[in-house]
C-alpha cells in the first residue's frame, strides 16, 4: 500500500548485508559498540546512518565509511525530493509520533510497509487514510456510532482514534454480508446470539457470531485497540457499499464488559440509531445511548425475571442463587455478577470469581 522507493532507505542495505553474511542484528551491534536496539530503528528505517555510525559499520564490514554515508546522501535528497513533490510538512511528521502504536500494529499487519523514513511514512498514512493532508483529520466528521467507558483524565488522541476506525473498516472489508443490515433478521437472532456466547470454546464462539451476523447484513470483529482510542464498540454504516459494520476491543478484558457492549451496539441498531453520529466519549450520556443501554440490559436479562430476582437477597449473595439465576436468564454467570455490580446490589469487590478476564481473542 505504500510508494515506491527510487532510492532504499540505508536500513534495507543494512538489513540485506547482514542478511548476505549470515550475521545477526545482535552480532552486528556487539562489532560495531552499538545496542541492538539502534541496529533495529535504523534497519526499520526511523533513524539513518550518521557519519559515526558509518565508521563504525565500516570496521565491522571491512569497507569505506564513504559507502554508507553515500547511501544516506542519496536518500536524504530522494526524501527532499518527495516531501517538496507531495508538500509533506514538518506538522505531518511530527504527527507520527502520536501514532506511533498504530503505525506499529500496521507494519506487523503488513498495512504499510517498513524500511523507510517519516516523510514515506507520512505518504503511507495518507494514502491508508484517504486523505491528502495528516493534519486535517481532527477537522473531519466522521459518521460513526461508539461506546466507551472512562475516566476523566483519559486522553483521546483524534488522530489515533481516525486511524482505528480505519483500520476496522479494513479488517472488516473481507467480510461477506447477506446484504444491507436487516434489523428484522437481527432481533431474531438475538436468542440465537445469547446462545453462542455461552460457549467456552471462543475461538468457536467468535466464528459463530461473525457468521450470524452476516446473516443479518453485519460484518461483525474483535479488533486491536489502542490508547489514545478508549473504545470498547464501534458501529458504522458504510456510505459506499451500504454495509454495516460492528467491531469491539477488549479494552476493558471483561467477558461480561464484552458481551453488553456488544448488546449496546445491537440496540443502536435495533433503535434505528446508524444514521446519527454521537461518541461516548463523557460521563453524561444521551437520550440515545441510555435508551442504547436499556434495551442491551433487557435484550440480556428479561426485565421482570431480574426484578425477581434482587428482590430476595439470598438469591444473589449466594453463589449457587447466581448460578442458578444465570442458567435460567440463559447467560453467562459473569454477566449477572457484571449487572448486578454496576446495578449497586453487589460490590465491585464480591463475587469477582465469576467475573471472567480475557487478555487475548483469536483476533
């Protein structure tokens, strides 16, 4: 995805000599009295070659210092040459370090391409992004629904967050829908969906909900998240191709944090909610997010059976009372603990046996 190089960042030789004499990146630091680390960030492209460093892999390999200072010359100019071309500015790559995480994660998903320096970076972006300038993504209104949960002093970075949503629509592109969303086909298979969430096997689990939900016309993922983008669920109706997509993060490694938000999506859906833009990014939640929240809580747990439910004490501080109860609600025992915590009828600290942790998914 990303340009061509008329001129190889110094790195990719690097790389290609060390690679030719069969010599680790380790071997290479320990000849030349440099950390592995800087052999890495120079062969990754996001340093060059100073005239000390070119000395230095000049004993190493037994050549002139002049070689690789040449190379560095070359590709300085070349990079000069296509930041004039492409008016790529100062205020873009600094950019870059903000996101440098995502830029990370792209490399490892072969979204961009390393061995380069910031200004082919930057061009990259551009090009991942759809759009001609870094600088104005904080400027564009971007018609998507999420739910976060945070505290006040998290930070919300609008280019790391641009980028996420990106990347979902990326991951998801594959993805083969049953046509535009149907909310019909999705309320049906609600009892369907609480189902497969029961399973142990997640592996399982998330393969039977992608294809449920392509039933219903919705490209459905668990997505890598990022800080700077404290999302735990992200829905967005494509204005391209129609197609509806859902994606959650494991932010807060809660299965039942999990489960409702994507219950919350659900509802957004189900409430006719796509066509609106709104980010729960505050403490105070819109009309629509609370009602978003209400049908999650009762599309989970019929309202009347938990009404019963709390109204006996010993039938929720007691752990067979909650076993009982979730088998009966058809959920996940972590659920009912995750309601009945934040409902205030148990504290954060009880029955947090229940509450399962999930570090990881088969993303």
């Amino acid at each position: 995805m990303g340009i061509l190089n008329k001129e190889p960042h110094p790195g990719l030789v690097l790389q290609e000599k060390i690679n030719s004499m069969h010599m680790s990146r380790s071997e290479l630091a320990a000849r030349t009295g440099v950390t592995e680390k800087h052999i890495s960030t120079v062969i990754n492209g996001n340093k060059g070659i100073s005239p000390a460093f070119a000395k230095k892999l000049a004993y190493a390999f037994d050549e002139q210092a002049s070689v690789w200072l040449n190379l560095q010359a070359k590709y300085d100019a070349y990079c000069a040459e296509i930041e004039a071309e492409n008016n790529v500015s100062d205020e873009e790559k600094n950019i870059l370090h903000s996101l440098k995480d995502v830029i990370e994660y792209f490399l490892e998903q072969g979204i961009m391409h390393n061995h380069c320096g910031d200004t082919e970076k930057v061009l990259q972006l551009r090009k991942i992004l759809c759009v001609s300038n870094l600088a104005s993504v904080p400027k564009i209104t971007y018609n998507a629904a999420y739910r976060a949960q945070i505290k006040s002093n998290t930070a919300v970075n609008p280019f790391v967050l641009f980028a996420w949503q990106r990347m979902c629509e990326l991951e998801t592109k594959d993805i083969e829908t049953e046509g535009n969303v149907s909310k019909e086909k999705l309320e049906a298979a609600v009892p369907e969906i609480k189902k497969i969430l029961l399973l142990s096997d997640t592996h399982k689990m998330l393969k039977l909900l992608q294809g449920k939900f392509a039933e219903c016309g919705i490209a459905f993922k668990i997505v890598h998240n990022f800080p700077g983008a404290p999302v735990q669920g992200f829905i967005k109706e494509s204005s391209d191709d129609g197609q509806t997509i859902l994606c959650l993060t494991l932010r807060r490694k809660r299965m039942d944090t999990l489960i409702f938000t994507l219950f919350h999506e659900i509802a957004h859906v189900l409430n006719g909610d796509l066509s609106v833009r709104f980010v729960d990014f505050t403490d105070e939640k819109s009309e629509m997010e609370k009602n978003a929240d209400e049908r999650a809580r009762n599309m989970l747990i019929d309202p009347e059976l938990y009404r019963k439910f709390v109204l006996s004490r010993s039938n929720y501080t007691t752990e067979s009372g909650i076993e009982q109860f979730a088998k009966t609600a058809g959920v996940r025992p972590s659920v009912v603990v995750g309601r009945l915590q934040n409902d205030g009828w148990l504290e954060w600290s009880q029955f947090n046996k229940y509450i399962e942790k999930i570090e990881c998914f088969d993303l």
